[in-house]
C-alpha cells in the first residue's frame, strides 16, 4: 500500500494521516493496524512505515528513516492538447505510467473541447489530482507536474533539449541519444492546424509507424518508446 504525504512531512517518527489519503487506506484498501505502508512525497523521497493505530478520522503510522530515489534522465515533456471528454483523462493517466515527467495542455486550434478561463484552475487542479492518483498506482516516487499554457507558443518559449512533433506522415524514427530533456508536440482529434505546424518548426517530426494514433495514444506511445530506449 502507498500514499502521498507533504515533502515537511515525510520524516522518521510517528505521523498522523488524515483526509483523503486516510480515507483511501481505511476504505479503499481496508487497511489496519499492522500494516506495512510505503510513503512518497512526490518529489523523489519515499519511507517504509507501519500503522500503529485507526480511528474514522486518523490514520497514525510510524514511520522509518526516508530515502531518495533519484529520477533517470532524460527528463520527457508532453505537450498534450486539450482532448474531449473521458480521453483526456486516460491520455494523462497513460502517460504517468510510461514515464512522462512534466506534461503542459495547451488550447490547440482543432481541438473539440475548449475551456473557458473562468474554470482553468479547478480543470487543471482536477488533472493534478488524476496525474497523483497514477502516480500512486504505478508506484513512481515522482508525481509529474501538469501547467496550462495560454498557446503554443507560451508552451514552446522555454523549451530546451531534444524537441519533436508527432507526425503520421513521416516516416523519422525517434532517436534522443544522450538528451537530457525530450519534448514532444502532438495534435488533438483534429490534427496540428497549419500555423501551429509553422510554430513547431524548431521541432523534428517524428512518427509512429504505418497507422494513425488517436489523440490520446501517440503522445503516449511515443514517451514508452522514449523510456524503453533510454532504459530509464
């Protein structure tokens, strides 16, 4: 069984769980007293811990000397559209399994759903939390960020390293030797429109194979290869 606690929190001694992550152990994964419980904080950091005592409210655990887990490199940026309805949520999902570090959504041109300013936080607050509960089930020490960019071009401004766009027509295999940092670009249901295309000129298409992968397969397809290559 394993939780998320606050980096502050995640030291040797005994600490007491309660909201969600209680909740997942108490109801979820009926948990009692006795238990061995592995503690990661997002940031690299885990404990092995054991329950000392249960309540309705409260989880208490004692908790044994924390240790890091360093992440391998390179690090693998998404920069994933706006997908509709319960695909985007799988695509983030997926795409915390196979590895992908920091993953940017950005308002592509052709994409079917729009988000309206007024409710940006509370989405992207909601794909933080869907990214940590992956994170949990796939045992990664590391929760991978999710931030919004206004455009494309915002999300490419700062980008450095090895930077490539999926594109089913080409026939470019991906190759990111000794990289440190890997971004990939790819379209929504409706493909990049021309103009994002001319802003990604910077980028090297890459493909996927002879068949074209949903909006929310190829950016994931493309990070497992990434990860298998590098070993990481």
């Amino acid at each position: 069984m394993r939780i998320f606690v606050a980096p502050s929190s995640l030291v040797a001694g005994e600490l007491t769980i309660t909201g969600d992550e209680h909740h997942y152990l108490a109801r979820a994964r009926r948990a009692a007293v006795g238990n061995a419980i592995e503690l990661v904080d997002g940031e690299g950091r885990r404990a092995n811990a054991q329950i000392l005592a249960m309540t309705d409210d409260a989880t208490t655990l004692n908790v044994y000397e924390p240790y890091s887990i360093p992440a391998k490199p390179p690090l693998v940026r998404v920069l994933l559209p706006l997908i509709k309805g319960d695909r985007m949520d799988i695509a983030l999902e997926k795409l915390v399994e196979v590895g992908a570090d920091e993953i940017v959504v950005w308002p592509a041109a052709r994409s079917v759903v729009k988000l309206e300013a007024d409710r940006r936080d509370a989405r992207i607050a909601k794909y933080q939390s869907a990214v940590q509960a992956a994170a949990r089930q796939s045992g990664r020490a590391q929760v991978p960020s999710v931030t919004w960019a206004d455009s494309l071009a915002t999300a490419i401004a700062t980008i450095q390293g090895t930077k490539l766009v999926l594109d089913p027509t080409s026939d470019a295999a991906i190759t990111v030797d000794d990289a440190s940092e890997v971004t990939f670009a790819s379209g929504p249901e409706g493909g990049l429109a021309p103009d994002e295309l001319a802003q990604l000129a910077s980028f090297t298409s890459v493909g996927l194979g002879p068949r074209v992968l949903r909006a929310e397969t190829a950016p994931v397809a493309a990070v497992a290869i990434v990860r298998a290559l590098t070993r990481s």
